[in-house]
C-alpha cells in the first residue's frame, strides 16, 4: 500500500469520524427523497403578491317577506383587528378586504355574565341606531358567553408547536418574535403539559419531541436554537406535526397544534382545505400571524377556521402576553364544537335585518340542526358577539316577541348536540342610545369603526371624525382599559391619514 493511500484512507478515517461527532438536531423527517428543490407555487392557488386578503363582501338587509332566518358559524378570531392595528402604527390605512367586522368585535370583552348553568348564556340588549338613518333603525347584539374554567382544573395539554423558519421569516425580526412568544407561552404552562416542536423551511422535520414542560430547559434551548432557512413548504410541516399529535395524544387530554408562521405557503400544497387533507382526528389548530409587507392573512385565517381552532395576529410582545398568558386556558380548552348561532326574526314586528360582519362564516339556515356541517369552536370563558341592524314595522305591538335567538353546539367529550334559545321583544329595547350599556355602546362604535374602514355601503353617511367623538365619550365609561384607551387613539389615527 502506498503512502499515498495510506493518506486518503486517514483522511476518510477523520472525515466520518468528525461528522459522528456533529450535534444531531433533527429527529426524524418526512420520508421523502427528492434530489431537487420543490418548484415554488403561488399561495391559494392564485398569481403571488406581497400581502393577501380575501374580499367576502358586505352582508346586505334582508326583508324578512323573503326570509326570517339569520344563520352564522360562531367566530373568536381577533387576526384582523391586530392587522389593523399594525397597518396604522406604520403610517397607513388597512385595506378594505382586509377588515372582518366580527374579529373588530370580539377583541374587546363585554363582560357578560358566566352562565348560572349549561356551557352558554345568551346576552341580548338592543337601542335605537347610533349611525344611518337613526329615527328608523334600531341595533340589537346578540352575545354568547361560555362557561370559565380555572387554570388548574384543566386537562393537561399536547402541544405541538409547528414554526415557519422559511427566509420570509428573517424580515422584520418575525422569528424574533415568534420565539419571545413560545416563550412566554411555555413559562406560562403547567409542568405536566407537554410541548413537540416541528419546524419547516424547504422541508418539514422535528426538532423535539413532545416533552414534559417541567424540563422547561431543553425546550427554551430548542426554541432558541431556531434559525430562518429555505423556502415554505407549510403542509409538509403541518403533516408532520399531526402524525406527532396523533402519536403522542392521550385520552382526555388538550391536543392541539400552535403554528407560527407569516402564512406565505409556497412549496407542496397551498390552500387551507388541501393542507388540511392531513388533519387527525381529536387534534385542533390554532394560528398566530408574524410580519407585514409579505403576509398572507387569507391562509392563516382558513386554516384556524377549518382546523378547529382560532386565528390571532402577533404584532407585539405585549398582544402575545394577551394571548398566551391572560388568555391561555379559553386558548387550550375547547367547551363547544361546530357551534352556530341562528336568529329567527318575527315578520310581523320586523320589516328588515342585517348583521354586521360574519360573511365568511355564513350556514345555510337549513344546516342549522345538521350537526355534520363544520362550525366554529369556542373556548373556556370565550364570549361571541354580533350585532344586527333592524327596521320595525311601526304597528307592530311592542310586547310581541321581535326576535329569537337560538345557539346550538355539540359537546366536545360525548358529541351530543345542545340547543339553546332567548327571545327579545321591542319593549325591551333602550329608549335611546345612550341608555344602552357602555358595553353595548362600545360594540356599536368597533362595529362603526370597521364597516367605515371597509367602506361599507352602510356606512357612508359616517366619517372617523365624526365616529372619534363617540369612541371618546364611550371610552370615559372606561378610563382604566388600556384597550379601549389604545382604541381611541387609532380611530384618531385613521381619522388623521383619511383626511
């Protein structure tokens, strides 16, 4: 043998023995082997573009000579709210498609009542219209308030953390963030929750499997040891964070998915409902948005609504405080599943109706008792709110029963299908606006605020600068909310670049 042979067979020698002495991050990938990089594909399906929304249009009134029914899928989403927020601390209005009435709505809490008994209780108040044509239309807000749970009488919680560590998510210090909040969410679990962590850039793999949150150590370790590369291939790193769920997942315990991401699927699968060809049953999935300037709100939203979870948008530290910390039990523990709201309007006594927001999540009236059809969910202490316009007929006896409001959901261990119902006549409606609660008068500005944004056709004989007045005399009701303090400012702001 040569000297020369002697060498290289060293060299080898070293070689290999250096590589096995390499940290081995990744546990375990998809079986797969292409020799390539997958082609990019345009998200939803549709040509690319930095920012995505979809436009779902404007609910218009309906006479109820044509139909007396009203019928929506519940919705706890808050996404476009925050997007909102975003857009206006950069200097700009959001855009029309971009505004969803009801997430406006929901991020505030209007503090109703628990219920005395059952998961729900039903919230109606109503006074004459603020806005439009104030002598004839009145608004009512139907409410649902879902029972509270105490953070220690939860189950034990499965999460599976699913990361976008594409290149997109090196902008903006997206990752940064993002990291900050599995943080606050981790220090924020109980020691016998358990926490997986899949990533996915070009390709999907995990890199811890699900461990006790009382070795809070390794996790943060694993979090922090997170770095932004490749392409976004989101279905290949949601599948594979379902088979970990479903691998992992026990009886009687939360499962549930918590993927971050800035939603600019572009490898495999794009679209919610094909991604979602690889969900598993008894696991839900709930998504929090990062970034602005290349973001696409259409994905992240549809994927909560399909996967059985909700849809937030993280554009601070502090909103994911709100989320993982203040909020985090109604985030982890479903109460109701499929649940849908329906509104039966007497003709006699209404002439019109129309809701506010909630387009996307129209039912058919007739698959309101068909519990096969997919709904919303909804949290431990989690509130729903949606407002209707109305125009009475002026005969109509006002002690007669106006409207009512029927909420139906099944019960997420036994599956069994629960209804409820409570009715409201025009005799019970405020005489004026300024009786109504703070709490309703509030909704009733947020609601304002995102039909003027939208540019709603109802909405055009109102301007911010107009809305700003009421938003502050409202808000005095409220001197110690933040939130209601933060709100003020940014109808001052959009009130300012609209001018």
């Amino acid at each position: 043998m040569t000297k020369n042979t002697v060498l290289i067979i060293t060299l080898l020698l070293l070689t290999g023995l250096l590589a096995a002495c390499q940290p081995q991050e990744v546990v375990r990938e998809v079986a797969q082997e292409p020799t390539f990089a997958p082609p990019l594909v345009p998200p939803n399906g549709e040509p690319a573009a930095d920012m995505f929304f979809e436009d779902y249009g404007v609910n218009p009134f309906i006479d109820t000579e044509d139909d007396t029914l009203s019928t929506f899928a519940v919705d706890v989403d808050t996404g476009a709210y925050t997007v909102m927020r975003r857009y206006l601390q950069d200097g700009h209005l959001p855009p029309d498609e971009s505004v969803r009435v009801e997430e406006y709505v929901n991020y505030f809490d209007p503090g109703y009542l628990p219920p005395a008994e059952g998961a729900f209780a039903i919230h109606l108040e109503g006074a004459p219209s603020p806005y439009g044509e104030t002598d004839r239309y009145h608004l009512v807000r139907v409410g649902i308030q879902g029972y509270e749970v105490s953070p220690e009488n939860r189950p034990d919680a499965l999460l599976i953390f699913v990361v976008d560590v594409s290149g997109s998510m090196d902008m903006e210090n997206r990752l940064g963030l993002v990291k900050e909040s599995l943080r606050l969410l981790v220090e924020a679990l109980r020691p016998s929750d358990r926490i997986g962590l899949v990533v996915y850039g070009s390709r999907a793999r995990v890199v811890l499997e699900p461990t006790e949150v009382g070795e809070r150590q390794a996790i943060l370790r694993a979090i922090d040891r997170l770095r932004p590369e490749g392409s976004t291939n989101a279905e290949e790193g949601i599948m594979l964070a379902y088979q970990m769920a479903a691998e992992y997942a026990q009886p009687g315990q939360i499962n549930r998915l918590i993927l971050c991401s800035d939603g600019v699927a572009n490898v495999g699968q794009t679209a919610a409902d094909a991604i979602l060809q690889h969900a598993a049953e008894g696991i839900s999935l709930s998504t929090f948005g990062f970034g602005m300037g290349n973001y696409n709100d259409v994905l992240m939203e549809q994927l909560a609504d399909q996967g059985d979870g909700s849809y937030a948008y993280v554009d601070t530290l502090h909103e994911a405080e709100r989320l993982f910390i203040r909020d985090l039990t109604g985030m982890l523990l479903t109460i109701a599943r499929d649940a849908k709201i329906q509104v039966e309007f007497n003709p006699r006594v209404v002439e019109r109706f129309r809701l506010l927001g909630y387009e996307n999540r129209a039912v058919a009236d007739e698959d309101f008792r068909n519990d096969a059809v997919d709904a919303g969910e909804i949290g431990a202490g989690h509130h729903v709110t949606a407002l209707y316009e109305l125009k009475f007929h002026d005969e109509a006896p006002p002690a007669e029963v106006a409207m009512t409001v029927r909420v139906r959901y099944t019960q997420p261990d036994s599956g069994e299908a629960i209804e409820i119902e409570q009715s409201l006549s025009r005799a019970q409606l405020h005489g004026t606006f300024e009786q109504a609660s703070p709490s309703f008068q509030w909704t009733a500005v947020v609601a304002e605020f995102a039909e003027i944004l939208r540019h709603s056709y109802w909405a055009q004989d109102n301007t911010l600068a107009a809305l700003l007045a009421n938003a502050n005399r409202v808000a005095e009701y409220m001197p110690e909310d933040p939130e209601a303090q933060e709100f003020v400012a940014l109808v001052n702001q959009a009130a300012a670049l609209a001018e």
